[in-house]
C-alpha cells in the first residue's frame, strides 16, 4: 500500500531510530504566522534590533514554533494513530534558530509497554531536532498511548525509561548566547522586573484569554505539517468521542507562552521542558487563560548576564485565572486543560 | 504586581512620555498576511518590479500595515482600559516603510479631559513610529475614552489640544520617493484614471463587500501586536455591552482601503490621515462596504509626478453603498462604522 | 464610471489581448501561508537544503500556488461576471518558481459561444503567467460561463478552439532541473516509492479529510488577489442561488494536492495540466478527501532522473475515498467535487 497508515503499537521496536520526513526551512513568512497566530510580544524573538543589541545575530525563531515544527514531523511516524499525547520530560532547546534555517527530526525509542487491555500500548521517544548539518537544535522525550493493530497480536517486554523530574539548570547554559544586560531596554521589552523579582513560590495571574477559532487552530497545526487527522476532519469526528475537531497541545502551549508574556515578559527564552501534560482537550469556541507559578530559581554557569526560573505555567479554558485553578492529589480542578513546567532564561 | 492592567484615565499626566514595548520587524512575512487578510490590490505594495519601476527602493509596506503595527504598541499603555477609541486627526505617513526595517513607538500625551460623570475621561495622545534609528516613519493623534480606577479620584486641569481639520498637503512631499510617471503601467495598475481625472466632488461607490469572520480579525490584531482584550475574550464578552467580540477598527480601516482600489487604484500611498471615526462597531459575520467622496486636490510643493486627493472614505454594514449612506447633521445612517478623512497621493 | 463592472459576455473580442493588472512579488511568505492553509509536505517546497540537493536553486514556491497568484489576476478582466468556472486544459508550469520573484499574467480571447438562451456564452482564454522579464513561466486555457450585461446584444461568430485533451509528455521536459536522484533521501520525501513502482490503472485512495472553514478559503484567496464577489460577500450571498459563499475551485485544487502526499510523495511538481473540472462547489463547513488514478507514465526525453505519471486526482466532500466516488457516464457520485487530470514530475 502506497498510503501511510500510521505505525500501531506492535510496529515499534526499542531502540530503533525513525527518521522523519519533509524537512522544512523556517522563515519569516513562519515567524509572522506565529505572531498572528499567537500574539507574542517578547522582544528578542519579535525585532531583529532588539534581538541584535541583545547579543543574538538577528530576532530568532519562538521556543516553541521550532518545537512545533520538529514535533509535527514526528506524528506521521509516532502518532497517527495515538489515543493520547500523554506527557513531556526532558527537553532542551540548545541553541538559538534563525529565520532560514532548514529543520529535519528524528526520533528514538527508548520505551514501550503495552496496556493491560492489549488494545493500546505507551510509547516513549526521544525527539530531536536537527538542523542542515544534522546538528541537534533541540531534543525532548514524549510519551503517547498508542492504539494496537491486533489486540492479539504480541508485544515487546515493557521498559519505561528512567526520565528525569526535571531538566538540570547547569545544562542550559548555551542555549541563548550572551546577553548584554546594560543595552537590555526594560521599556521596550516591556516590563522592568528582572531575574531577581522574581520569587520562588510566586504566582502570577496572566489575565489575558484568547478565543480560539476553528480556522486558527487549523493553520497553526498545518503550519507545522502536522498530519494527526483528529485535527482537521469534522466529518470523521462527529462520530469520536468528543464529537467534533480536536485542538492539538501544542497550540494551547503557544497560547500560554505568549498570555504568559503578561507577567513574565523579560523570560525571553525557553531553555529547557521539564514536563508537560495536556490535562484535558480544548476544543474551538473555548477561552484560554493562564497563571504561572515559580518554582526555583537557578545562575547558569559562567553566566551573570541572565539567570533561569524554573516555571510552572497552567493553562484553563472558559476560566480566567484569578484563582489559580489547579490540582489537588491527583485530581484537577475541571476548567485546567495544561500543566507545563519548564526552564525560562531571564535578564538579570 | 508584575502583571499589567494597564492605565487608568488618573494615571496620564498632561505632557508625559511613553516609550511602548515591543519593537516590531516587520518582514514579507507580515506583507504576505496583510495581503490574505485584506486582498489588497494596490500594484506598488504588491510588487517589488512595479515599485522600483515607479521609484521605490522595492515594495514598501502598505501605510496601514505600518500604521497597525505602530498603534498596536500603544495599546497596553494606552487604551487597554478604554471605552472607546474616539477618533483621529493630523497623522502623516512620512516616509515609506521597507519589510526587515524594525519599528518601535513612542507617545506624548497633549491633552486631558474628564467626562462630567467623572467615571471616565478623554485622553489625548500624539503617537509616533520610529525606525531602529529613532527617526519618525508616521505621527498621529488619537483620543480615546479611558475608565478611571476610582470615580473618585482628583483629574488634572481639562486641556484639549488644539488639532487641525486638516493636514496641509504641503507637508507631504516627502511621504513617497519622486515617481516615474512615464514609467507607471495603467494597465498593471489596474486603472487608467489618474489625478486629473478626478473632480472635487466625485462619489464613488466601491461596489466589492468583505465578509470578516472572527479568526481574521484576530489574526490581524495579534500580527499587529494589539493586546486590546475586547477583541480576543469570547468569554468574558458574553457579559459585556455588546456580548460578544469587537473587532479592532484599524480592521474597518484596512477593509475598506483595499474596497477602494475598485475606483481609486491608482492613489498608490496614503500620506495623511485628517480625520478619522469609528461611528459603529463591526462584528464578525458582517460585511463591509465602501464608498468614497473627493473632498479636494492639491499639488505637492515641487512635484510634477504625482498630486494628492482629500479622500473621504466611508464604511458600511451588511448595506452595499449604492446609495451612499452617510451623515444627516450629527447622525449617521445606522450602517455606517466609519468616517475616514484623508490626502492620498495619486500619479499624475 | 471609475469602478470596474467587470467585462460580460459581449464586451469580448476573439483574438484581444488583455495584459491583467496588479503584478506580485510572491516571497516566502507567501510560502509559509500556503503551507499553513493546506499542509502540504512535498519536500522540494518545503526545504531549501533538500531542494538544493536535488538539483534546484532553492525551495520553489508551489505549482499550485504560482497557478493561484497567476489565475487571481485575470479574474477582474475575465470571470468577474461568470455564473461558472467550466474547465481547465492544455497548462504547463514551464519552470521553477522561487520567492521574489514578480509575477503578472495577460490573457488572450480563444474562444466565443453564446448560450442558447442568448442570456450567457462560454469564453475561452489561454492565460500565461509571466515573470518580471516578461519570459512566461506558467500557461493554461480555461473557459468560463460569463452573463451578458443584455440578452439582445449581437454575439460574435462561434468559435471553440481545439484544445489537447492532454498535454505531450514530451514537452514537459524543462519543467524542472535535473534531479540527482542517488541524493534524493526517501525517508526525508516521505516514501520510497519512486516512479518504478507506480502501474497504470493503480488507484490510490489519500485516507486523510481536511474540513475548511469561511476564514481559511477567504484568506486564501485574497493572497491570490482573486476578485471574485461570490468568495467574500456574504450579505449579497444569501439572495444567490446557494445562499452562502462559495469556495474558490482552486482552494480544492490546493487542498487535493496536498491531501495526496500521502500516497504520491515523490510526485514533486506538478508539470502540466490535462483537464480539469469543478463538478459541484464546496462550501465552508464541509469536508474534502480525494482519491487518485494513474492513467498513463511516461519518460521525459532525455532525462533518466524523473519521469512523468498522468494523474487523475479525484475530490469529494464529506465521503472519504475509500469506495473511489467516481463519474459514470456523464453523471458523477453525489460526492465528487473536482476532477483533475495532471501530468507530474517523480523522481525514478
């Protein structure tokens, strides 16, 4: 058959490396898209002027645009047939990416184990990113509940990787190049709270909620030549579980990035993913709102132009967020669709 | 608090300067969308041949485009608590704007007002767009109904700046490079009528209707960066005055330029803005309409190639503009949403 | 009158030229939106350094979108009347594409037939896209029902020109570069299956659905300048004989194309146009698959890198393909929506 179909459970094999199609160059056409798409205000990723006296060569591309485009190359071979995104650990954007460059993944397996159904298994990647010369720029482990062919059909012996609770600090150091503190223009960048405002324990209310459309979430996701049907196919999806499209994660990740600019707006950088898990769908119509909260705070080695939080960022949907809706034991509060923890470089 | 609620009406001060965040490069990237979003016509804005044919270094940017993106910044210093953006008057477009150039925006406040109610109060900016240089691209007022935090509170004296009716097109001369008139194709223009064919006078109904649906205009209020939260918050919405999102005039604004073109094709640059309007609200699921008047025509000090047109161009609702809907005294005919007074260049 | 009515029927002259308005500088940011309305994953249109490898300066833009941008200028001067757009035959895409370059297109009269009714008549042009040195780079006939502005005018002679019912293989040659086909990486393509494997009369249902929405066809073509009322105008749609807008027949075009990926991967360009028909309009909210046929191979003279498949691609709207929804006779499946016949280039 000349159509992909989509690997199911029992077509991973651990260890094995997939290397992923349609390399994609990103340029500015991708970073305005972003921004129409999003909002985003930070200043580095939003002027190549600011970007420059900074320390950067020029504005480079959103974290998370070339996280989108990277992750969207692995769907065809991971996840076109996944029931779930189950979670994020261990992610690292390690360097800077710049309008032109030419993006490719590949990805290993490093866990599987079946489900106690035999319908679906999980399994585990590591993703990563890499650029014309097949350097990394960015690496990150993701787990998904995938569907079997053949419930009858066997598996492999379950191996769960041993995946860090979070990312360490002493790793990142790289990823932004040296910032010049003193050309760092709090105005223009749009707040004067620097690294050391911020406190462990803080929670920040980012206000703002944005609608979400059918057609936002559709260019968005094609943009990232995402190919996961669950997105794009209302006729297929009268008859799902939910009834109609569903909007994929990472959308809901940008959203929260860039409310997330309301309150944290010199955390120009996404360095490192802790862990990330997308708590419940969104679906077009809903409202996203967000809140953040700081969990520690670290110095990057040899570096005293910036230092990195460690964040917490929360996403709801129809609920703005003055009350920090949250989780309680294992349960959540029913309005909280994101929870993403994650390794921002800011000012010092 | 490190979150933003942006200004309230006792928070400007008569003569103060605001330098707003977020510069902005402002790419093909950014020319590609406004184009999907408007379906904008004009033949130097569109293509970088005809463009250096007529004397332009390359395609410049479309006026309202660099227009957006500079009021876009205002925004969250500004009007993020407004009730409403009252009007425009003694803009200039100064000088062509060329995608990869940045922009960033400043604003002084010329005038303050309270209502009676003393609940709100009327605040009066001049606003600019800067290159990365500092030097001014664009310069307009604005006023705008601001809330106060607290009814309560002392306002400063009334000063209400004094604003031209109109800008002297004796002014605008330098707004676009000398044009070579011999080389401006008609045909490629899309239109054989230059300045002399058109009289003081002269209405023209702009005959094409755009319907605007929610995740456009979104997109062209978050490429411009505008974080007005009235035009993004379905959620919130439900329980405003209005029940559901407003769209950002500057959308009404770029719609019914680019309606223009079927009739003033050839008036490729707008140079000033007189004065501007917002009579209505416009909706998602509305169709927009133009039409426009010839209020005058002046010659440009020094320049053979190209005069100007006072233009007074109209917008309507859901009512094709056959029969010119228009202002009786103080009224206006309940389709329209917008009143827009200003000199656009047009070759000879 | 200084708006354009559009030309009918009568104001046609066999043999004229007509030279259409509004060149366009087509960018990569325009690339980035055509990806990002139709998820298309051909890797030499994705990736400048994949591209590069292959034979070409740098990514093309895509056949599909020069054909948009090329085919949106002619409407003002061709279809601005037209009650329907009847077929497509004899295009040829005559060579790469790259961004920034200026497209304009003329079109000449080839044909003329007045309706039995005497109240329309079928007009046919060969529209040739062409670039800032005036070389053609993109030629096709298409006929158009277009409305009379009076029943009672005279009509010219009848004259239907004879047009190919395919395109010669043999002249497809210069279509693209030599491809360096040991460089040609099929895990980055997407598949492994190169021309070898494909057998005439094989069939190939695209799986995938992707539902639009009246933001994303709107969008679309406006980035083409298309003019056309019956896209955008939803007030003045109500009264006409669907009751809402209709799809731009390209955007099915587009969205075919790329739907089909995923079963023809390595059919990188599309080189020439057969025939082609929209058979019923699509409307916002519905959703298109397609299926495709291989109606016949052939090499290219001279080239031992590529060869040629002639492709019938099939769409329909809310039925997935898997039963192949087809034309029996003269009466097609409910279903069907487009039906393309297309030589394209894939790499042996």
């Amino acid at each position: 058959m000349k159509t992909d179909p989509g690997r199911f459970f029992e077509d991973f094999r651990l260890g094995e490396t997939l290397r992923h199609a349609t390399p994609r160059t990103v340029t500015t056409g991708d970073a305005a898209l972003y921004a129409a798409l999003y909002g985003t205000r930070f200043a580095e990723q939003s002027s190549d002027a600011f970007a420059r006296a900074a320390g950067y060569a020029r504005s480079p591309l959103d974290d998370w645009l070339v996280f989108h485009v990277v992750f969207g190359k692995t769907v065809p071979d991971i996840s076109l047939n996944a029931v779930a995104n189950l979670g994020y650990a261990d992610g690292r954007f390690l360097r800077p990416v710049y309008p032109g460059e030419t993006l490719s993944a590949v990805s290993e397996v490093i866990g599987l184990k079946e489900s106690s159904n035999r319908e679906t298994g999980i399994v585990y990647v590591r993703s990563t990113g890499v650029d014309a010369t097949g350097a990394p720029v960015l690496t990150y482990c993701r787990w998904v509940l995938v569907r079997k062919r053949d419930a009858a059909a066997l598996a492999p012996d379950a191996h769960v990787p041993d995946l860090p609770q979070a990312v360490e600090p002493t790793a990142l150091g790289a990823s932004c190049p040296p910032i010049d503190a003193a050309a760092y223009d709090p105005a223009l960048a749009g707040s004067r709270h620097r690294f050391g405002d911020y406190a462990v324990g803080e929670r920040i209310d980012h206000r703002d909620g944005m609608t979400v459309e059918e057609a936002e979430h559709q260019l968005a996701t094609r943009l990232y030549q995402n190919t996961a049907r669950v997105h794009f196919d209302a006729h297929a999806a009268k008859d799902s579980r939910f009834g109609r499209r569903l909007i994929y994660g990472g959308h809901v990740i940008s959203l929260a990035r860039a409310l997330s600019f309301n309150g944290l707006a010199n955390a120009f950088h996404v360095a490192a993913i802790n862990s990330g898990r997308h708590v419940a769908p969104l679906f077009a119509g809903d409202t996203v709102y967000a809140w953040s909260a700081i969990l520690a705070k670290a110095d990057l080695p040899g570096r005293s132009d910036v230092g990195t939080l460690r964040i917490r960022t929360v996403a709801a949907k129809n609920q703005p967020c003055a009350a920090f809706p949250d989780r309680t034991g294992k349960d959540y509060d029913p309005a909280v669709i994101l929870d993403l923890d994650y390794w921002a470089v800011m000012v010092r």
